[in-house]
C-alpha cells in the first residue's frame, strides 16, 4: 500500500479501505474456529446472515460503481 497508494487518486484509496470490513467479514466466517483448535478452546464462526451478506454487497457494488465509472 505504501509503494502503490500515491499514485492512486484520493477517492480511490478511500474505496479500497472501505472494502477491509468486507474481507475481514469473509474472514470472521471460517478463521475463529481453525484457531480455537490451535488454542484449545470453543469459539464459533460468524454466521453470513442477509445484513452481513448485503451490508458487503453493497461495499463491494459501491467500489465496482465508482470504478466503472471513472472508465
């Protein structure tokens, strides 16, 4: 990020930090339970509900929008 972020525009940058809760939700859904094994103790996955599912398509939709457009 550091080599890449000044020769993006602002706008840009902002919509590619805007995307890190949608990979960190993605994450959140299988990661908690392979390291409560390493760690010995009980801790679920996060469940994809309809909020968490359109809440990131909609990030997801609002960065491919503002990209496409620019074309």
């Amino acid at each position: 990020m550091n080599t890449w972020q000044p020769k993006i525009s602002a706008t840009e940058a902002g919509l590619i930090y805007c995307i890190e809760p949608v990979f960190g939700s993605i994450m959140a859904l299988f990661l908690p339970a392979w390291f409560s094994v390493w760690a010995v103790i009980t801790y679920p996955n996060e469940l994809a509900t309809w909020t968490l599912v359109v809440g990131g398509g909609l990030i997801t939709l609002a960065n491919l929008l503002v990209q496409l457009r620019k074309n």
